[in-house]
C-alpha cells in the first residue's frame, strides 16, 4: 500500500488536514483516540470508513521514518 492509498491531502477536504483516504476521517483523530488510552479497535468501531489495513500502514509509515531518523542520527552523533 502506498501513502497516497493510506492518506490524502487536498485543501477541499478538511481544509487540507491529512485524512485517511477515500474518508473525511482526519488522521490526526487517530493520534487522539490513541492519546487518549482508546485502542485501534475502538477507533475503527467508531469511524468505519476507515480500513484497519489504512491505520496499520500508517503506523508503519510512521514507525520506519523513526527508524530511519535514529539510525542517521547513530550514524552521524552531533
């Protein structure tokens, strides 16, 4: 899956705030459900539209831009 499938990004939908593609669902309500000790299954109960395969490639996404930047950062100490 790519990110264009996992998100989108349009100054019509949510005044350009990232969604879940083919949803209005912002991603960053995700980041709160899980802020807020809500687990996946309670966001995705709650916002069908959105598809767990969506959620869980973000969070990979997002968990391989973290490995990325920490092993630039061993690799290049300040």
């Amino acid at each position: 899956m790519n990110l264009a499938e996992i998100i989108t990004i349009s100054p019509t939908i949510q005044s350009g705030a990232p969604v879940f593609t083919a949803t209005r669902v912002p991603v960053s309500i995700l980041f709160d459900y899980l802020k807020a000790g809500n687990n996946l299954d309670e966001f995705l109960q709650d916002f069908p539209s959105v598809k767990k395969e969506q959620v869980v490639e973000l969070l990979i996404f997002f968990e391989n831009i973290f490995h990325i930047s920490t092993a630039e950062h061993e690799n290049h100490p300040a």
